[in-house]
C-alpha cells in the first residue's frame, strides 16, 4: 500500500468515526425528553407509593386505637 493509500485511508476511517460519534450524539439528543419524562414519571410514582404507605400506617394506626379504647 502506498503512501498516498494510506493516508487516504486513514482519514476516510477519522471521518467515519467522527460521523458515528455524531450520530451518537443526536440520538443522544434526541432521547432527552424521554428520559426527562421517564425519570419525572418514575419519581412521582414513588412519591404517591410512599403517601398510599404513609396513609395505609396511619390508618392501621387509628384503627388500632379505637379497638384498644373499645374494649376499655
């Protein structure tokens, strides 16, 4: 392989590199927002987990003192 070759080949394997790495980067962009709304989603689920918990403790809490102050 020649000189010229070479050199020729080693920048068009720099340009396809740099293309993918492109690529990359716009589908990376592109995914953004979905991720934003996947982790937002996901934290509001958990939030509304943790108040249903919170309420279902409290509840078993009040019931269980109303049954204590029945049988006094």
């Amino acid at each position: 392989m020649g000189r010229k070759a070479r050199l020729r080949k080693e920048l068009d394997l720099e340009k396809r590199i740099e293309e993918k790495a492109a690529i990359a980067i716009r589908q990376k962009a592109k995914r953004a927002p979905m991720v934003k709304f996947a982790i937002r989603f996901v934290a509001v689920l958990l939030f509304t987990i943790g108040l249903l918990y919170a309420g279902s403790l409290i509840n078993s809490r009040i019931v269980a003192q109303a049954n204590q102050e029945q049988k006094k």
